[in-house]
C-alpha cells in the first residue's frame, strides 16, 4: 500500500535525467539529511543524485534538469515516504516522519493533493473492508452475511467511482495515469454474448477482451510508468499468466512487446532486462506438463534481441559468456531433435556375459555394434537417454535407481539407453563389471569410444545426465532426475511417497 512506512534496506545511486526542478522540504525529523529517490519497474529504491542536508529541519531538493514523471519518495529517519513527480516540479512540502499520510501538507503541487487524497481514503476503506471481513466471519445467520456481503460490495463500488472521478477530474496530471494503472483490467470485462434465452454464445469472449486490454489501465508503453512500483509485475503478469503458455505463443508476444519499445532505449533496456531475467531464473525448473519452456524463451531472447541489441552489455559478457551459453543449450532444447551420437556401440547381453570371463573382451574398444544414427531405432513411446560415467558415486546410485523405474515403467512405454561417458579401456572393463554385478540389462547399454563430439550437443558438463526423447526422437525433457521421470511415469506413486 502506498504510504506504508517502511525501513530502507538498500539503496543504489544513479545520476539524474533530463529545465529544473525545486523541492523545498520542512520535515520534523531526527536525521539532519534527506534523500529523493524513485521507483523503477519494481519496488527497487533507486535515489537521485541528491542528498539535502536539513538546517532546523528545512532543506531544497534542487537540480538542473528536470526529472522524468514517476512515483519518488523522500527518505529520513531510516524510512521513506512517496510523493508524485509531475510535469510541475517546483513546490513544497511540510512533513512530520512520525505521520507521514496525515501530517504532510504541499504548496503549489495539485498532483500530490491528490495523491495524498487518495491515500488517505484507501486507508480508510481498508480499514472498512477489515471490519466488514470480520463481521461477516462473526455473523450468525445466512440473512446477515448476505447483508454485509451488499455492504462489501457497495464498498467496492464506491472506491471504483471514486477513483474515476478523480481521473476524470485531474485527466492533465501524471497522478490520473497513475490511480488509473492500480485498477485491475479485469474490473471492466463486459458481459459475454447470449442468444435469447440468456446462453452464453461466445465462452472465449471475455478472456479475448481481457487479453486484449490488459494493458489499457497500466500502458506499458508510457515512458512515465516506468518509475513505478509495478511496471515490471505487470509486465511478467500479462506475460507468465495472461497469454496461453505455450513457448512459440510467449516468444510472439515478447517479440511484439520489444518491437514497440525499441524506439525508447530506456523502456526497450528495462523490458529486455526483465524477460531475460525471468526466464534465466526460471531455466531450472522441470518441465513436466506441457507447458512454456523457460529456457527455449530465454534462447530466443538472447539470440533475436539481448546480443544483438543489449547496448549496455559489455562486449566480454556477449562474446565470452552469452554467445557460449546459447551454442551450449541451443542444440538440446525441448522440442528440438536430439542431436546425433556419433560412433555409438552397442554392447550386447552377450558381450557382457563373455566378458566376464575374457579380459581382452573386456577390454576390447572394438568390441559391440556400431549405429549411424540411434534415433532411427527407438520404438517405444519414450526413450531415456542415461549419460553416466563408471568412476562417478552418484552415477552408480542413480543407475540402479533408473533401472527400478524401467522395470515399472517399461509397459507404459519406456525405453532406456544407456551412455557411459570415459574413453578407456579401463573404464569400458569397470563399466562391465558394474552391469554385470548389478544384472542391469534388458535395455540397451552402449558407449562412444571414438568421440566425445554428443557431449557438447548435449551440454554435458556432469553426469548422471538424463533426456526423455518421444518415439520421433524429440527432446521431451531434458537434464531431469530419476524423481522426476517418477513424477512422470508413476504420478500417483510419486505423490504418495
């Protein structure tokens, strides 16, 4: 809620925009400075290159330049209090740190008479709906709850029409757009289409309406709502949970969003940055219901817009770091055809069993099938491929795990391949000696003795390594857990455990 007193945590400085501007400030506090700050995109403190220093509490934001609109706020006393930044950027205030919504008075800004005018009624009908909350948890019959139900909702009614008014009335001042950006889209939905006998016709009407104009109260194409505390939540909002969650669907919108910002860098810069955040944050997650996968977003960002456009990047980041990134997870992407192996052998139950009693079988790298191409050869529904290495602890425990889930899960279409990852000839003889200790057949065990080219197409950089490919030999998940190809196969098993 605005005008919440809160305790500063972090504050980071940059300098000042793009004339002057002239705060004067009496402020009742126990410090003997005063800093003027803004919002950007999110509740992040960002302050101006202005600190005052207050003699007998009195002091002047000053500048040369004039600041961007936004929501800014004036810190003492370890706690800040908001203010609106408009078009007139030469006015006072007169504020008391121990109230600051109902002890600050300003001379000469209409836009924060407002502002403070509608935060104190928000209080107040906060305060309102509490009580109406409590009483309706308290009543004692089905007529009284219905009763204070009405009352809640001609209490919502009442703060809907008062904030149109004063959007109406102040439609010049920056703070209209603002009080109009805190009213959720979903207030104004009209009713859907019926024929005559009062059916819906159209079910899909009001979610199309409501995706078309999210963004009509909160326009995230307005520079000025860039320095406010919800600007990047309701990007992500539209982003994450308005559009259907599909990759290629989200990949379009993003690509549309960036499009119309791209003439204004600062906008463009805090869209671009806020994306590719969220779904660099997001990469980890398992996909297991079909759905947006973060990490293709994220390749798509940084190919079509972060490399080539991140001006503010550093030339090492993109070369060194990004570019690396991208040719790394770009080749096993969900979605995408698993790259090929090349050299693949075979190694047969039979191998295995001879090997147990010959040590040059054992240790012959020539020994097994070769395939041109193991993707040509799935059959069943899925297929596991299992990259793992005979030295790795972990690897020989996740291993036997994963034959368990293929012993369950084979009849609901599992298959799984095996890769053990080290060229040698000792590490082919121990890897033997571990599956037959173990008996883990019935799948297919194979390694690569002449390249290790599938470790790059497949970003292996640790093991156990595990994809799920489907019968065409698509990535269907990709770097899971044996508990999440549980989750997958034995859904209900997985929950109850």
């Amino acid at each position: 809620m605005f005008g919440t007193i809160i305790f500063l945590s972090i504050i980071t400085t940059i300098s000042a925009f793009s004339q002057n501007y002239e705060i004067s400030i009496t402020l009742n506090s126990r410090n003997d400075t005063a800093y003027l700050g803004h919002y950007f995109a999110k509740r992040n403190l960002t302050i101006v290159d202005d600190t005052v220093v207050l003699k007998k509490g009195k002091g002047v934001f000053r500048g040369k330049k004039k600041l961007a609109n936004g929501v800014y706020f004036i810190v003492s006393d370890g706690k800040i209090f908001d203010i609106i930044m408009g078009d007139n950027q030469k006015f006072g205030i007169t504020a008391d740190t121990a109230d600051f919504i109902n002890l600050t008075k300003f001379d000469s800004s209409p836009e924060n008479d407002v502002f403070f005018m509608f935060q104190r009624d928000n209080i107040a009908r906060q305060k309102q709906a509490q009580q109406l909350g409590e009483q309706f948890q308290n009543a004692s019959s089905d007529g009284e709850k219905i009763e204070i139900r009405t009352k809640m909702q001609n209490l919502t009614k009442e703060r809907l029409e008062f904030l149109e008014k004063i959007i109406d009335e102040n439609s010049n001042l920056f703070v209209s757009k603002f009080i109009r950006a805190i009213i959720p889209p979903e207030t104004y939905v009209p009713e859907p289409p019926r024929d005559d006998e009062g059916n819906v016709t159209d079910r899909e009407f009001q979610y199309r309406w409501y995706r078309a104009h999210f963004f009509d109260n909160l326009n995230i194409f307005d520079p000025d709502m860039l320095r406010t505390p919800f600007y990047e939540d309701k990007l992500l909002e539209f982003i994450t949970r308005v559009i259907p969650q599909i990759t290629d669907t989200v990949c379009v919108e993003i690509d549309k969003i960036l499009t119309k910002t791209k003439s204004n860098d600062e906008m463009f810069r805090c869209v671009l940055v806020s994306l590719f955040n969220h779904y660099a944050n997001s990469m980890s997650k398992v996909i297991i219901d079909k759905g947006v996968v973060p990490e293709n977003v994220w390749v798509h960002l940084s190919e079509k817009w972060y490399i080539p456009y991140s001006w503010w990047s550093t030339e090492e980041y993109i070369e060194e770091t990004l570019k690396k990134e991208v040719t790394n997870r770009s080749p096993n992407l969900i979605g995408k055809k698993a790259p090929p192996i090349e050299m693949l052998m075979v190694l047969p139950p039979e191998h295995f069993k001879a090997a147990a009693l010959d040590t040059a079988i054992k240790n012959d790298l020539h020994a097994g099938r070769m395939i041109e191409d193991f993707r040509k050869e799935l059959k069943n529904r899925f297929t596991a491929l299992f990259f793992w290495e005979y030295s790795c602890g972990h690897c020989k425990k996740a291993i036997l795990e994963m034959h368990e889930l293929w012993e369950e899960s084979k009849d609901k279409g599992l298959d799984v391949i095996t890769v053990q990852t080290v060229i040698s000839k000792d590490a082919k003889g121990k890897c033997i000696d571990y599956i037959n200790e173990h008996n883990l057949f019935g799948w297919t065990n194979t390694w690569s003795p002449y390249s290790y080219t599938y470790k790059e197409l497949y970003n292996i950089t640790s093991t156990p390594a595990i994809y799920l490919l489907d019968e065409n030999g698509t990535i269907f998940l990709r770097n899971v857990g044996i508990e999440n190809l549980k989750e997958f196969f034995n859904p209900q098993q997985a929950a109850s455990q």
